[in-house]
C-alpha cells in the first residue's frame, strides 16, 4: 500500500494479480487497484478528471486520460472520502502505475493535481 497527499488530498492505492483470470501463456496479466481519496483539508472538492502513466516490464507506456472515476465525478466534503476499485491489464507479469487526478475546489471554483502515488504492479510470485 502507498500513499501521497497533495493539498490536503490523501490518496492511498493497493494493488492485487488477478491470478484467476490471468492467462500468462497468451500475455494476459490482469491486476486490480483499489484507492482511497480522502479528503483533510477543510474545503469540499470534486474529482474532475484522471491521468495515468502506466509502464510494463517489456518497455510499453500507455497513458489514461478522461472524466470522473469508475463514472463518477465524487464530491468529497472535509473529512470524508471516496474509494473505489478498478483494473489494469499488462502484456507482462510486471509494471508501474502513477498519474493525478484533476480535482476541483468548490469554494472558489479553483482547480488542482492531486498525485496518484507510483505504485507496482507484480505478482507475489515476483517478490520470491
């Protein structure tokens, strides 16, 4: 689990291999991510817009870029947060995932990046 915060904005990633629906021998690597935004500050804000970076262990880069999350756009008052899950799929066993999501600060329609921390994507299998 990793975690970044940016002007007040605490966002914390997990990441699983799905080995179940992996399929290794046709250069299917599926992992879930499940992140946290939580909101310390004292402004409620709007999740606008993400932007991933995502690298595999064979050199691609893909980049992720559009509105909201998951098909929302959540508000997030001071003090609450919102999770969800969400999936990646890889030509390797192995990569990296890292971005912003673009929030809006609804007292004075201002907007800012929020990091999305680099976090790993590897089976456990990887790490023995």
């Amino acid at each position: 689990m990793v975690n970044a915060i940016t002007n007040d904005i605490d966002v914390t990633v997990e990441s699983n291999y799905i080995e179940s629906q992996s399929k290794p021998e046709m250069d299917f690597f599926l992992f879930s991510y499940k992140i946290k935004i939580s909101n310390q500050g004292n402004e409620a804000v709007q999740l606008i817009s993400r932007y991933w970076n995502i690298f595999d262990s064979i050199n691609e880069k893909h980049i992720v870029e559009g509105e909201g999350v998951v098909g929302f756009k959540p508000l997030i008052e001071p003090g609450q947060f919102f999770e969800y899950e969400s999936f990646c799929q890889l030509k390797s066993d192995g990569g990296t995932m890292k971005g912003y999501y673009t929030l809006l600060k609804v007292s004075d329609n201002s907007y800012f990046k929020a990091v999305i921390p680099d976090f790993i994507l590897m089976p456990e299998y990887r790490f023995n």
